[in-house]
C-alpha cells in the first residue's frame, strides 16, 4: 500500500475547487497553527513544526496500522518484509526526490537528525567520516538500491530463497532508511508544510514503525540511544563503508536510558523524531509496543 498517489498532484497545478478537502486531511492555515502551538508551551518557538498542533496529527489514513502490517496468510515472513522494504525505498525515495533542491551541500554540511546530532559514514577503512547530507543520502539510495536489485539478496524468482543473513540485512537496510526519514523531518519538515505533503510523510513514516517494529526491525530505545556520541554511535555503528561494503551494526550493552545522560546530567544529542514518536504513542496513533 502507498500513500504517496497523490504526492504529485500536490506539487502540480491545484486544480481542485476551492473549499473541497481531501478525506481525513487536515488543511490549516501555518500562522493559525503558530498560534496554536503557542497554547501548548512557552517555548514553541524552539518546538520544530513536526511536534506542533495540528501538524502531529496530519495524516491520510486514520485507524490502527496494525492491520496494515500484518503478515497476511500463506505469505512467508520474508516475502513480506522484502516487499514493503521495497515500497518503503520508492516512496522515501519520493521525498528525497522533493526535498533535493533544498538539501544541499550549503543548507545541509553533515547528516543531522537533531539538535547537536550528526550521523557520519564508515568508509572502507572504518574510519568514521562526516559528509554533507545529500552525499550520504545518495550513497545509502544507492547501496539500498543495488541490494534490492540482487537476486542473491532479494530473490524474486520462483524457486530461489533467502539467504541466512537475510533478517541482518533488512535491519541495515531498515536502519539506514530510518536515518534518512530522521534528517528529512528534522531538516525539511517545513518545505514539506509547504508542498502540503506534511499528511503524506506523516503517514508513510507511522506505517514505516510500525512495520519495523512488527517484524523486529525497529528498537526504539536503540535509535534514541544511539544519538549519544559516547557509545560510538552512529559514528562506528551505524554506518557502511560505501555502497559495496555494508558495515555490520554492534549494539552497545549499556542501558540505553543512562546513555542519554552525560556524566554531569545533562542531555546528550538524539534523533528529533523520537519526540514524534513518542507523541504518536500518547495519541494512540502507534501502538505503545512501538516504544518498547
């Protein structure tokens, strides 16, 4: 399923009558919403627009995603995650698409997804470097693309099966998408308010942890955890030595709670979209499991 069919008519020429909405799609006016979100807390103005009224709760759907990811009968499990694995790389890849212009090596210098939180890439001496957005973008896009396109990785023909490693590489894959989403909505949240695209991201990324955490692609409490540069992560956990050379993740075996607190008490860096997430939780928009 995509929720990205009407992404294009959203960019193009409006041509629908004025006054007419499309179903279960809030269309506010940015400055009313300002306003509103000032009524949530005094410091809206440091809240990025993903967390503000009415923005957190735009979507095109609505009801639980549960039904959506489930495993349907006489499919095997990883038949179903190599497929939407696959629909989820095309329709971030839309995004990425839209955002290009203002994702650039000026507007975006290192790969952030938060405040003080810069992703680096491992290169092929697991060296961790940092590169400009768009570049570590356009190199996850194309090792993704590539494994997908491999029928030793991905099989598609009749009678050919999944490799052993197969459940390692869907997390890296899974894994790396979730970094891209991250940057997306920490950076260029707002030129998506501006295309009215905030309902479609919002929905493919729900359906997106819902389906990770479904099929144990997704740890929460590891992705945010991961935002703390003193476990060596992302720097010389998360990234893959160019397209050719995906590195294998290591978690840490600290507790993940302590880990986002310095040795001083204060907050270590994290990926802004867990706030969302966690947002989504309260709202019953995703399953508390998703937290968990």
């Amino acid at each position: 399923m995509s929720f990205l069919n009407s992404l294009g008519r959203t960019m193009g020429r409006n041509t629908r009558p004025k006054g007419q909405r499309p179903a279960g799609y809030d269309v506010v006016d940015p400055r009313a919403a300002l306003a509103e979100s000032m009524n949530d807390t005094h410091l809206a103005a440091q809240k990025p627009l993903y967390l503000c009224q009415p923005f957190v709760r735009s979507a095109l759907i609505k009801g639980s995603f549960r039904t959506i990811v489930a495993l349907p009968k006489y499919v095997h499990p990883y038949e179903w995650i190599a497929m939407n694995l696959f629909d989820f790389f095309h329709d971030l890849n839309q995004f990425c698409g839209v955002t290009t212009e203002f994702c650039t090596v000026q507007t975006c210098p290192t790969m952030s997804a938060g405040v003080g939180l810069h992703y680096t890439w491992v290169d092929v001496n697991r060296k961790p470097i940092h590169l400009p957005a768009p570049q570590y973008i356009d190199f996850v896009m194309t090792w993704i693309g590539h494994l997908l396109s491999d029928e030793a990785v991905f099989p598609t023909k009749s009678g050919r099966e999944f490799p052993a490693s197969f459940p390692t590489t869907a997390r890296q894959v899974y894994k790396q998408m979730l970094r891209i989403f991250a940057h997306i909505y920490n950076a260029h949240f707002p030129l998506l308010l501006h295309l009215s695209c905030e309902g479609h991201v919002n929905s493919l990324f729900a359906h997106f942890l819902a389906f990770g955490k479904e099929f144990d692609l997704f740890d929460f409490r590891e992705f945010k955890g991961n935002g703390d540069p003193t476990l060596g992560a992302p720097a010389c956990m998360g990234g893959i030595g160019g397209p050719d050379f995906p590195a294998v993740e290591t978690p840490d075996v600290r507790d993940i709670h302590a880990a986002l607190a310095g040795p001083n008490g204060e907050r270590v860096p994290y990926p802004g979209v867990c706030d969302l997430i966690e947002r989504w939780v309260e709202r019953g928009v995703l399953p508390k499991e998703v937290l968990q």
